[in-house]
C-alpha cells in the first residue's frame, strides 16, 4: 500500500481515538455518572435512545453494505429487471419507523413527567432560593434564615426544590451528576428538583453563556447526612451579634474587613454598611465553612484566599470584585493576611478559649 493511502486510511480511527480520549465518563461534572434518581433517569433515557439508535443503524448500514456488495455492478453491462413499487415493502417501511418513533416518545414523555413536572413544595421538602449574579450564585434557605454563596448544602434525606431567578442576565443551573439543566432568569420563577441522597460533592456549573467570566461560575452541591447538614444549619444562629474569634491576627482581620470597606459590599452575620437595596454580593458569613472560593474556582485555603484579595481579576478574569490593596501598598502582605484569617475563621470552631463578641456596632468603624 503507498505511504498516502495508509496515512489516509489511519487518519480517521487516529482522530476519534482523539477525540474519545478527551471524554471523561465518571469526571465529577459527567452527567453518565448519575447520583441521584433525576439523574438516573435522565440517563435511563438517553442510554434507551442511544442503544435504539444504534440498533437501528446497525440494521440500515448492514442492509446498505449488503446490497453493495451483493449487487455490485462488476463486469455486468445488461440493465437489471425493472419494477414499480412493491407495496409490502412500502407498508413495512412506513410501519417500523412509526414503532421506533413511539418508543423513543413514550419513555421521553414519561421522563419529563417524572422528572420536570412542578411540585408544590411540602414541609418535608427543603426549599432554597437560587439566584444567579454575574458570576456567582446566592442560596437563600428560608426555613433557616440562611443566606450564603457558592455552596448548596442540603441533607442526604429531604427532596430539594430550588426556585430559581436571575438579579441580571440569563444563567442556568446545572449540576450534571444531580438533574439536568434549568434555565435562571429575571422575573420568571422557574424550578429545580432533585434528591441527593448520597453523601458527598458535586460540581455545578451556570451552563447559559453570561458574558465575562462566565466560564468560571461555577458552584458545589455538597450533600450531608442530616446531622451534618443541621449541625452547618445551626452555625448561623447568631442572636444578631457579630462573632469574631480571640486570635489576635482574626480580630486585626476583622477591623480591617470594615477599614478597607469590605463592608460596603459584603455581609457577614447580617451585617453591612450600605443600605439594602443596593447590589449584591456574595454573603460571607461563615465564610471559613466553605471549601471553596470565588464560586468554586478554588479550593478555600489561605494562600488562594490571600491570592483572592490580593487580585481577583487575575484569578477570576473580568469579575466586579475589586482589588483593594494597592501594588507598592507596604502593609498589604500583612493586612491581606490578616484579613484571610479573619474569613477563614468565620463558623469554624474556636481553638482560643474565649471568643470575644462584638456585638452592637459590629466593630465597623
Ligand atoms: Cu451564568
């Protein structure tokens, strides 16, 4: 065989050897790895199409490869016996098509029933409020009081029912090992239902094109035994107080949290210093019992985090945090560290004895 042909001939298995090996089927963000029974349903479905489908072009390929190479043409120069129509044939070819296609769109129709259909949420339901930012994400739990970013928490147990909005542009919730895809936006309240009922971590990612950093919205389900997701629950119960730990580099954190007028864009135990109604950002309360940072972009230690705060835009290209150090500032190895530790303590034990509240000002001065 000349060089071309071969090289011909081995291009095309090369290239979906290629392309195949790009494709992950148990990665954390892989819809073929259900983990819920929306999930599996979904995947009941498609894998039902796919092996229909694949059935039905083994059949046409089979029938097609056989005609060409039983009726080849060959040294045959007479014209073949000419016919009009065999209606059995006709018949039959109207009729198969028909039961494929009512088995494709009967499981399909139940699927979405069963999976999209609105519920009316009841008490053993957990109920969260999803709003979607340009690019991060509030979870708002009513039945708790919680407002937090970033990370769903929800128990192994209870069916979660999210009401999902949009405060700016089109977003879309998607969290692939969990239930498929649902659009987020302004003024319509859509819904998303799914059960997790294995502990552990799931990746979420806003799957609707938002502009800027919209490749890097990104968020975490983590789903807990109840215990643990009571026990997170009951850390925000906080009397109105703000809590700020012994540690003497926590409280120098937490002066400058005000000082550098953190404060005008982030809560934290309720607090803020700009008026409600004024635009939102991420509420950092508890901030220390997130695993990640900058919605789920990194994992939340205190080296990211002091990289964070040092420059987002560098880590987080085009999002509306701003950098509040300046570059030549001599003091912002040491504030921007203290500033971590100050957030990274928020809802995590004390390990000093006594934890000092502030309370009344909330230490904004
Ligand atoms: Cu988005």
């Amino acid at each position: 065989m000349p060089m071309t042909r071969w090289f011909r001939s081995a291009v095309p298995p090369i290239l979906a050897a290629l392309l195949l090996s790009g494709c992950d089927f148990a990665g954390p963000q892989s819809a073929l790895d259900p983990a819920g029974p929306i999930a599996q349903a979904q995947l009941d479905l498609f894998n039902w199409s796919l092996w229909l489908s694949a059935l039905v072009m083994i059949g046409t390929f089979g029938v097609l490869a056989y005609v060409i190479l039983r009726y080849r043409r060959g040294q045959r120069t007479d014209v073949p016996e000419q016919s009009h129509g065999n209606p059995k044939l006709e018949i039959a070819l109207t009729i198969v098509p028909v039961i494929i296609v009512v088995m494709v769109a009967v499981p399909t129709v139940r699927t979405i029933f069963a999976t999209e259909a609105r519920v009316t949420p009841t008490e053993d339901d957990l109920v969260v409020k999803v709003t979607g930012y340009q690019w991060w994400w509030k979870f708002e739990y009513p039945e708790y009081g919680i407002t937090t970013a970033n990370e769903l928490r929800v128990p192994t147990d209870r069916r979660v029912v999210l009401q999902l909005d949009s405060a700016d542009v089109l977003h879309s919730f998607w969290v692939p090992r969990l239930a498929g895809k649902r659009d987020m936006i302004p003024n319509q309240d859509n819904q998303l239902v799914f059960t997790a009922p294995e502990a552990g971590e799931y990746y979420g990612q806003c799957a609707e094109l938002c502009l800027g950093a919209h490749a890097y919205m990104k968020f975490r389900v983590i789903s807990e035994e109840p215990a643990a997701f009571e026990a997170w629950a009951d850390t925000f119960d906080i009397d109105g107080a703000q809590r700020v730990q012994a540690d003497p580099q926590v409280q120098r954190g937490h002066q400058l949290f005000a000082q550098k007028g953190c404060t005008t864009c982030h809560t934290v135990d309720g607090y803020r210093s700009t008026p409600v109604g004024t635009p939102e950002f991420p509420d950092l309360t508890n901030f220390g019992t997130r695993t990640t940072l900058g919605a789920a972009i990194l994992p939340n230690t205190q080296e990211n985090l002091e990289a964070w705060l040092r420059d987002p835009d560098a880590l987080k290209p085009g999002n509306y945090m701003p950098a509040l150090w300046s570059e030549d500032d001599p003091d912002a190895d040491e504030e921007i560290a203290a500033v971590a530790a100050y957030l990274l303590s928020l809802g995590t034990p004390d390990e000093t004895e006594a934890r000092a509240f502030v309370g009344g000002d909330h230490g904004d001065r």
